[in-house]
C-alpha cells in the first residue's frame, strides 16, 4: 500500500481528496494531519501553500497558535514509535517550539506560518530517520521526550498567560 506524499490530487468522481503515491516510510494518518495543519490550501496561479495553522493564528491569537501546537506536538509523540534518534526528536521538537514562538508573533507570525512547515519538516525527518520497523521506545527515549514537551508546555503556557496579561491591561474580559 502506498503510503501518502505531500500531495493531494481529486478524483472527478469523488469529493474526498486522493493521496498520489510516493513511498514513506511513516503514518498515513501522521501525514494527513501534517497536511492539513500545513498544506491544504493553495494559493491560485502559484505553487504556494498554506494550512489551517495560519488561519487559526491569525483568527485566535495564541489560543490558535496553542491549538496547534498541540497537533505538531501529537506528530512528534507518535514518532516515536519508528526508532527515531533522540537528536532528531530534539530538532523535531525545536521545530514546533520556533514555530509556536515565532508564529505567536500577531501578524508577522502568521506571515512566518505562511512559509515555516514544522510539521512538513518533521515529517520529512521522520521519513529521513525511521528505520522502517516499529518499536517500542525505551524509557530513557520517553524520558527525553517529556523534559522536551515540557519545555514545550512550559513555553505554550507562558505565551497564553502573556496574551492574557496583556488583554487584561486594555480592560478586555473573556469571561
């Protein structure tokens, strides 16, 4: 079975989008949500792409960008099943932290959103680095990727709280 690639074509008898073959080596469902987070709009007459992550940015400063965080985070706990290093973890974990941290910047961040594909790039590693066979990750490999999330969390909370506070000196309540 051909696993997904980065592109997406429609069949004209069909509303679902068919995922053209490329050999990969990773989830089907990991690249799926790759795609729809960075790639499943395109921007007519040209070869640009786009995702949900920067509309929900840009329509929900930091919560949106908190939001989907969350999903690159979940890309990165599910590859840990393929044997992946604990370097490339730790790139693909820094590849989320920059993007929640740049993209968390209104306007210009959702400009970087744009062009900046955290979890295309951490596909691409998966691809890159899997060995092919499933596994069990060790505990010292959870272990690693918890202090990272943490960080990450840490990091996610932090901004949230920021937005709030900054919400707050202009008198704007949520609740």
């Amino acid at each position: 079975m051909a696993l997904p690639s980065r592109r997406l074509r429609r069949r004209s008898n069909e509303s679902e989008p068919v995922i053209e073959a490329k050999a990969r080596s990773v989830d089907p469902g990991l690249a799926r949500l790759s795609y729809y987070l960075d790639q499943v709009f395109r921007v007519p007459g040209t070869t640009w792409r786009f995702g949900i992550e920067p509309i929900l940015g840009f329509l929900l400063p930091g919560a949106g960008d908190a939001i989907t965080t969350i999903m690159s985070a979940y890309i990165v706990v599910a590859s840990m099943r393929f044997g992946l290093p604990k370097i490339v973890i730790g790139r693909m974990v820094f590849n989320v932290a920059a993007d929640y941290l740049l993209g968390s910047i209104p306007l210009v961040g959702d400009l970087f959103d744009f062009a900046f594909k955290a979890n295309q790039k951490n596909l691409d590693l998966l691809d890159q680095y899997a060995t092919g066979e499933r596994r069990h990750a060790s505990l010292g490999d959870w272990a690693w990727l918890v202090i990272l999330l943490a960080l990450l969390g840490a990091i996610v909370v932090g901004g949230v709280i920021l937005v709030l506070s900054v919400l707050a000196q202009f008198n704007f309540r949520l609740f």
